[in-house]
C-alpha cells in the first residue's frame, strides 16, 4: 500500500512514518522543499513529492497513484481550513481510496481557531465517498518537551493558564501507531475516534509528578500570556494571536477529555502515560548529561 503523508518530518506527525514502516506501507512524503525531501528521505521515507497545501494543483500530482493519505493540519495557520479542504479534494481527484485526518478532540470548540477549523474538513472527508478515519487526539504529551529546558535549568513548568486548571493528555506515538493501524487495515475504517490517556491533570499535579521522577523540584507557574510569549519567542501573527484565544480558554475551563476507553481498545494494551512519559525525558537527560 502506498501513502501520501503529510508532515513526514514533522515533530509530532513524523511519529507516524516509522509505524507505517513498521506495516510494511511504501510512504510519499509531502514536503515543501529539496532540503525537506532530503531530510524525509533520510527518516525513512520512500519517494518524495514537493508540494503546498495552499497550491492545489501540487496536492493532486503528489496523491497521484496512491492507496492511501494521512493528512495532519498546522494548527493556527490562518487558512487552515481551506489547506484540510484542499487535500482532501487532491486525494478525491486522484482516485485515493482511504484517508485517515488527525485532527483535534472536541472540534466544536468553535471559540478555538485550531478546532473549529478541523470542523469543515472532517464533513469533507464524510462527503468524499473515500474510506475515512478521523483521529480526534486531544493535547500531545510531546508538547510539554517545548517547556523541558526551563524544567530541567531553572525548575519550573510555565504555561499562560491557571495551574489549577485540568487538562487531557495523550502521547502521540499512541496516536500514530492508531493512525498507521487505520492506513494498513480495515479495523478502524468508517470511524471517528476520540484519542486520550486516562484521566485529568493539573500543573501542580504534574510538576509533584517530575518533581519525584527528576529528584530536584519544580514549580509550577501561570505567567502572563505576553511574558510566556515573548520568552518562547513567539511572533505576533496568527499563531500567536490562536494560542491567546486558546489559553484564555483554558484558564476558564481547563480542556476536558481524560476517557481512554477508545484508545485502549484500538491499542489492545493501555496507551502510554504521563508518568512514563517524564521517566523517559528523564532517562534522555541523564544520558545527555
């Protein structure tokens, strides 16, 4: 089975290459350049194809005389949407018969511009008469690494919303053996998947929990929303401007999710946790060291 995939080089999709190679798929990896194909080619990718999401006509040549796509939007882009849309039209033209979208858990949050974007492209996907599977991921353990040098430097884990607020994790190297799963079989066809690891967290929670694994404390903090961007060096744009509206959100009701009963009935197993998550970085930093 041959896949276009989008965001092969990517920090979190990237996770799905190495699990459809596990499967045995030959993988077309959509990239934006030479240095890019390189770089996926060096990942495992089998074939390259230089591609836009906001170019359609380069979407139908890439998905020309493939099985399958696995198709992941950049959130925050201000024409996300209208990307998630283009792809899938690619992938109709070009006679592709499945399409698995990893998307976001609770699309209907229209007040948040990375989900409600994911809305019109899953009723594409629905309409399109192709075999689909929707993975609706709520947030990425993986994320939490963007904030691991100030953890391990200064022994504190920032984010712009109340520490007190609960949230949902899940580990996307669960969702990429899910999504990979989808690409390679029939199991999850016609289905749309809540993803998530059991149960809610709070900062404070969280850093008692790298607090034990780390052996050193680490504090929980709620900067302000320009001081936590400024620090992490975000432009003023629509990436910033998203991830305002979203934290504002968090910081009035946390991001409900935690039932992993769908995840670990796909997986057959109990997906990764938070605990092992952070006992992993650890075990990296020391080797590091």
């Amino acid at each position: 089975m041959k896949i276009l995939m989008v965001g092969a080089t990517g920090q979190y999709a990237g996770l799905v290459l190495p699990e459809l190679k596990k499967r045995g798929a030959v993988v077309r990896a959509l990239v934006r350049n030479e240095e890019s194909a390189r770089v996926a080619s060096e990942l495992g990718a089998d074939e390259t194809a230089i591609g836009n999401l906001e170019d359609a006509s380069t979407l139908s040549a890439a998905a020309a005389g493939t099985d399958g796509v696995f198709h992941i939007n950049p959130a925050f882009a201000p024409n996300e949407a209208d990307m998630g849309l283009a792809m899938v039209k690619a992938a109709e033209d070009a006679g592709v018969t499945k399409f698995v979208f990893s998307g976001v858990i609770h699309p209907s949050l229209s007040k948040l511009s990375n989900h409600a974007a994911k809305l019109p492209v899953e009723e594409a996907i629905y309409e399109s008469g192709m075999i689909f599977t929707v993975l609706q991921p709520t947030m990425f353990m993986q994320t939490i690494e963007n904030g691991w040098e100030e953890v391990i430097n200064e022994g504190k884990f920032s984010l712009p919303y109340s520490k007190q607020m609960r949230v949902s994790y899940v580990d996307y190297r669960d969702v990429a053996e899910v999504a990979a799963l989808a690409l390679t079989s029939d199991k999850l066809d016609y289905g749309t998947y809540e993803l998530s690891a059991p149960g809610m967290i709070n900062r404070i929670e969280l850093t008692l929990m790298m607090t034990k694994i780390l052996g050193h404390a680490v504090e929980a903090c709620d900067p302000s929303f320009e001081d936590w961007a400024d620090k992490s060096r975000i432009p003023a744009g629509p990436l910033r401007d998203g991830l305002k509206r979203m934290y504002i959100d968090y910081d009035e009701f946390g991001f409900p999710g935690g039932n992993s009963v769908v995840l670990e009935a796909i997986l057959g197993r109990e997906p990764r946790s938070l605990q092992e998550f952070f006992l992993e970085l650890a075990q990296r930093e020391r080797a590091a060291a």
